[in-house]
C-alpha cells in the first residue's frame, strides 16, 4: 500500500476496536503509516455491527467506517496456536504494535509486551486500558459514559439536585485517543536515538484527568470547592454569566465577560453591584446566590431580542459569545466547509465526512481510503509478510486466518 504523509514506511498491527484505539491508528494512518488492523473471526471489530442512530448506509455502521479509513483488514484468530504463529511473524518487521484488551488479556493470548518486544526488540507496544493496568477498577469496562461518571466531571455542570450533566460526546475515547498517538509518536522518536522500542501505557481515566487538571487541582487547594446551584450551569469552575441563554429566536453561548461591560450593554446597572459584592468563596450558600442572581438577570435581558442581535452587540463590545448551531447550520457554514472531505466508499459510494485534523506543508492532501471490508486484505498483507499462497491457503482451511481461496 503507497502512503505519503510524515510516518510512510511506519507499519502499525491495529488490534484495537470501539472507538480510542481505531481512532488513534485512523489518524496515524493518515499521515502515511500502513495500517493493518487485524480482526478476529466472526464479524471482526463490533463496531461495524453497531449502528449510531440506527443508520447502515455503508454496509458497516457509521462509527466503523469513520474511524477506520486508511486502514487494511486482516482476519486472524489469535486463539488458536497457528493464528499467534502468523502474527508474531508479522511482528518481526512490524514498528508498532497496539491494543485495548482489558489487562492481563494480551499476556493470555501470549500478545503482551514481554513476549513480542523478545520477537522485535525496535517494536513500540501500545495499550489502551479504561482504569489502568492495576488497581481495584483495572477489570471494569472502560467505557467513556462510565469513566466520565467514575471521575467526578459529570458533577461539572447541570443544576443542584439534578441529574449529573455527562458529554454528549466520547469525549473520553477522543481524549485518550490523542494520548495514545501522542505517545507512540514520543516512542518512536526515542527508538531512532536509541534503536530499542518501549510499551507506551494510556487509560480512559488518565485521559479526562489530565483534560481536568485545571478542576481537579483547584478541587484540592480550594477550602470550598464550588458547587451546583438553581440556575443551570455548563460548569461550576466557571464565574457567572458563563454559559447558554435562551433568546427571542435562538440561543446565545457566553464564555468569559466582564460584568461591567455587560451591565453598560445589556443596560443592567445592577451587575456592576454584583461584580463588586461577590461573596467570599467559603460562603457556599451566598455564592450560589450571588452566581445565580447574575444568570437570571442576564437571561432576562436576552430573552428580549435574537440571539444574532446580541451576538453582534456584544462580540463589538469585546465580551466572548455565539450564536448556538445545529449542525444543518454548523455544516453549511464555510468555515465547517474547510474541514470536510468528499470520499468513496464501495457500498455508499460518495458522501461526506470529517478531514484530519492536522495538515502537513510536504504532503497538503494526503491519501484518504475508506474503511476497509472484513478481512479484505488478508491475502495482501501475508504475502507482503513473506507467506506463500499455499501456506495461506493452509492457514484459511483452518481458521487461523481468514483469507478467500487464491486464483
């Protein structure tokens, strides 16, 4: 497979599923690595079967096809004693290696760290896990709605007594995702100093504690730690007005603003009384008051007119606020219309989706290929391994791999 990009000639065995590990190796592949994500018998990768919001357009469901491109499937049962045979094979000239098996998985299945770097001494080994390698949560499912309610952020936003407020979004899984690549990129930099590969080391919780070191920090040096009020917040670390406001037709974010310029603007002498009356932090209870009285008043005040109008009123006035978007609005925007890319795939032919993130001055328009089919490269990449088609005709008469019988 030719590849452009920044990592060309990097090979990565992709034994990851869901979300944090595909898309890891997805962006990895995009900027030139030759990704192989080896799949198990049986339908490979769950999340081709696992449909978001019931839509099947591409044959495989959406959440695979979108963190999937740039990659070839290879079908190899890993239980089975042939199936490790091909793949520690496969690791002799492979450069990165990664998985998110629950611990102790991998060392089951004879696929740990140990065992493969004896194979490849130059392999870097990545292993994403939900809670880590050790400890009393190391068994749990790592999964992102779980660790976002494990690790305190859901209690961020909402109100007093509601119900805790999660990410609508895997943001977790994005997170850890960024980690990992992060990571393995580190490693692979050291092996060219020092010619030896190391295990690279991620967990879902790691991920959204460090996206939280500015709250969990300040939880721990505060001698009162804010906390949820009447008014609906986004998030309790933030000082009032911060948050989404209901206008006469649509909505209004606000981020960070100066009372005394929203008391001159919005025409509300009395938020210039309130900025200078704020309660020490130890009085939780007049905090919350305090906090609260801003937010009403200024969600009165907008509900009087469009959110267009006060976004331009504002934004002129130097105070940090939008207009909120729905993704019809979002994606017919021209600044969203930069970051999509037209793309083929076999079964869906031409839609639209989301273009990496990261571009590069050498390689402006990197190859882009759709997710792979179910074990379509198989063949492919045990020839490229030094495998001859009868030995892989071999290996598939016994489900070791899973490859269509050769010409």
């Amino acid at each position: 497979m030719s590849q452009t990009g920044p990592l060309a000639g990097i090979r990565v065995l992709d034994l990851t599923i869901a979300m944090a590990g595909p898309l890891c190796t997805q962006r990895m592949g995009e900027m030139g690595a030759d990704i192989v994500k080896i799949e198990a018998p049986g339908g490979g990768d769950f999340s081709r079967h696992s449909p978001m919001a019931g839509i099947e357009a591409f044959g495989d469901a959406t959440c695979f096809v979108t963190l999937n491109r740039n990659k070839r499937s290879l079908v190899l049962d890993l239980k089975s004693d042939l199936g490790r045979e091909v793949l520690h094979r496969l690791v002799r000239d492979a450069d990165v290696f990664i998985q998110n098996f629950r611990p102790r998985v991998a060392e089951k299945l004879g696929i740990d760290y140990a065992t493969l770097s004896t194979i490849n001494s130059r392999l870097v080994y990545a292993a994403i896990s939900g809670y880590g390698e050790d400890g009393p949560m190391k068994d749990r499912p790592g999964q992102d709605l779980l660790v976002q309610s494990f690790t305190g952020l859901t209690y961020n936003g909402g109100v007093d007594g509601g119900l805790p407020h999660p990410s609508p979004l895997y943001m977790v899984d994005t997170a850890a995702s960024h980690m990992a690549c992060e990571g393995i990129l580190a490693a692979l930099i050291a092996r060219g100093r020092t010619g030896v590969g190391q295990k690279v080391e991620v967990s879902l919780m790691s991920a959204i504690m460090e996206m939280q070191l500015q709250e969990i920090t300040s939880h721990l040096a505060a001698d009162a730690p804010p906390a949820r009020s009447r008014m609906p917040q986004v998030s309790i670390w933030m000082e009032p007005p911060y948050g989404v406001y209901k206008c006469r037709e649509g909505d209004l974010a606000i981020a960070q603003a100066d009372l005394d310029v929203l008391a001159r603007e919005l025409e509300i002498p009395k938020l210039s009384e309130l900025k200078a009356t704020r309660p020490p932090q130890r009085d939780a209870a007049a905090v919350n008051h305090w906090r609260d009285r801003i937010c009403q008043l200024v969600a009165e005040r907008l509900r009087g007119d469009t959110a267009a109008h006060w976004d331009t009123l504002l934004n002129a006035a130097g105070v940090w606020c939008g207009v909120v978007q729905d993704y019809d609005a979002f994606l017919s925007h021209p600044q969203a219309e930069r970051q999509m890319v037209r793309m083929h795939h076999p079964v869906a032919g031409e839609y639209t989706t989301v273009a990496p993130g990261i571009r590069f001055s050498d390689n402006p328009d990197p190859t882009l290929t759709a997710a792979p089919a179910y074990g379509a490269h198989t063949r492919d990449v045990l020839l490229e391994a030094g495998f001859t088609a009868t030995e892989i005709d071999q290996l598939a008469e016994t489900g070791a791999v899973g490859a269509r019988p050769s010409d």
